[in-house]
C-alpha cells in the first residue's frame, strides 16, 4: 500500500485520468473529490461490499432455482 501525505486542495493522479483531491478536513474526517472516466467505477468500501453480497446472494438463488 502507498501511502501518501496530502493538504487541503492537493490531489493524487492514478493512471493519468483519475484525480483525487482533498476537499476537506474536519477532524477525524477527510472529504475526498474523486475525477475519474464515466466508464471507471466508483463506490465506498462498504457500499461495493454489499453489492459484492447482493449479487452473490442472487447467484446462488439462481443455482438453486
């Protein structure tokens, strides 16, 4: 894992054409403004992990059914 320091209004470029920027610190939170291709997409840990649980919850009921 790399890990970088960044500050408010700095950015991260991944791969050319996504670009992560500091939005905003408050406290124990950062606020992140994230650039990236129609075609790339992009969720919150948790988010993608429940979609990762849906869809395999509904391919073993397409198993079983």
């Amino acid at each position: 894992m790399l890990v970088l320091s960044r500050k408010k209004s700095e950015s991260i470029v991944i791969n050319d054409d996504i670009v992560i920027t500091i939005v905003e610190v408050r406290g124990d939170k950062v606020r992140l403004g994230i650039q990236a291709p129609r075609d790339v997409p992009v969720h919150r840990k948790e988010v993608l992990d429940a979609i990762v649980r849906e869809n395999q919850g509904e391919a073993s009921a397409s198993e079983e059914g």
